[in-house]
C-alpha cells in the first residue's frame, strides 16, 4: 500500500524557499511552484518512512523561513 502526503504552502517568493531546501529533500520530496506558492507530495509503502520524511520537510522549511523571513513563527 502506498502512502502518500501533500504540503501546500502559500508564500511570496517560492523560488527562494525552494531553493533553500532543494538540497535537503532531492529524490524524497516532489515540488511544484505555483503562481503563489509551493507544492510538496511525497510517497512511500512505509508510513513511518513517510513520516519521517514529512518530518524532515517540516524542520527545513522552518530553518529556511526564519533565514529568509524572519521569525514568522514565533512573532508576538
């Protein structure tokens, strides 16, 4: 059975992000850029490996926002 899990993010500039992490998840991690944004799909029979991958994508797209952006998760 294979698993499989979407990220959608809105952001100016997405070349930018995308870039920042292309690295990171080369041959894990599909992208697409749209007109205001990023797509990421990923796939695996594993769902911990899916997990872990999702995880991954997560902690590098928080990395990648507070140097590009600034700290926009933790803003008051």
């Amino acid at each position: 059975m294979v698993n499989e899990a979407k990220i959608k993010i809105e952001i100016d500039s997405p070349e930018k992000l995308l870039k920042s992490i292309e690295i990171e998840n080369r041959g894990y991690v599909k992208s697409n850029i749209f007109k205001n944004g990023i797509e990421f799909e990923m796939e695996s029979n594993d769902l911990k490996s899916l997990w872990r991958t999702v995880d991954d994508l997560l902690m590098a797209l928080e990395i990648s926002f507070m140097i590009i952006y600034g700290d926009v998760f933790h803003e008051q």
